[in-house]
C-alpha cells in the first residue's frame, strides 16, 4: 500500500512539473506574440511618437518575459532542493 501510495506520488509530481512546462512555455510564447505584434504595428506608422511608444511597450514586454524566465528557473532550481 505504501509503495503505490510512493508511485502515485511520484507519478503526480512527475505530471505537475510537464504542466509547469507547458504552462512556462505558453507563457514564452504569448509573450514573443506581443512583442512581435508590437513591433509589426510600429513599423506600419508614421508619427515619431506612436512608434516610440510602441517600441516602449516592446521593451516592457521583453523585461518581462526576462524576469520571468528568471523566476521560472530559480523556482525550478528550488523545487529540487
């Protein structure tokens, strides 16, 4: 009973971490979505200030998904201490 009280465990650790995947991905790739779309948008304009301010969400958006990534894999680093 204990072992496959073990196995089970294990089993649900194991499908917690590919949906913590999943999950990291989706997120990488949404972010690159609106970073990208931003970017489309701004080299469609004409006045100076629009496109500054679309470069501007651009680079919030790429801060972000750094920070992110940098959360993800601290706490990847941490689940397994």
């Amino acid at each position: 009973e204990r072992k496959q009280a073990e196995e089970k465990i294990t089993s649900l650790l194991a499908e917690k971490e590919l949906i913590l995947k999943e999950v990291h991905h989706r997120m990488k790739n949404n972010m690159n979505t609106i970073n990208s779309l931003l970017k489309i948008h701004a080299g469609t304009l004409k006045e100076p200030t629009a496109i500054n301010a679309l470069k501007d969400a651009g680079s919030r958006v790429q801060s972000m998904m750094v920070l992110y990534d940098k959360l993800y894999h601290l706490n990847s680093l941490n689940s397994y201490n």
